[in-house]
C-alpha cells in the first residue's frame, strides 16, 4: 500500500505544481508479475513463486543501488 500512497502523493504535488493532473505511471513489470501471484492472505500462491519473487526483489535492489552509486 506505500505505493498507493506515494502516487497520491505525486498526483497532489503535480497538481498543485501545474494546476493539471496527469494518470500515475504503470507499476514495473516485476511488481505487476508478484501481485498476480500473491495470494489476499499475502503469501506467495507457490513455494517457486516466493523464491522467484525474493529473487526478483534482490535484483532489482541491486541494480537500484548500482544505479545511485553512479
């Protein structure tokens, strides 16, 4: 839900910024890819699912860690 909420976030500052409120950007693929498999309980729909999912999570921190190093 942090995500929901650092769009609304962004809407009400663009808003505020240029008076025009533009549609949030699509999340990532690799998040739209985790939510389909994420039961309502929130654990993972299979055993392969959470280790593709934890897998997913420690490539993308890293590549977002290489991205701020540079």
């Amino acid at each position: 839900m942090v995500e929901n909420e650092q769009s609304r976030q962004r809407i009400a500052s663009k808003k505020v910024e240029t008076g025009v409120t533009s549609p949030p950007s699509a999340p990532l693929r690799h998040v739209k890819w985790k939510r389909a498999r994420i039961k309502k309980s929130g654990a993972p729909s299979s055993e392969q699912s959470g280790v593709i999912i934890e897998k997913n999570c420690k490539l993308f921190l890293a590549s977002f860690a290489f991205i701020l190093k540079h």
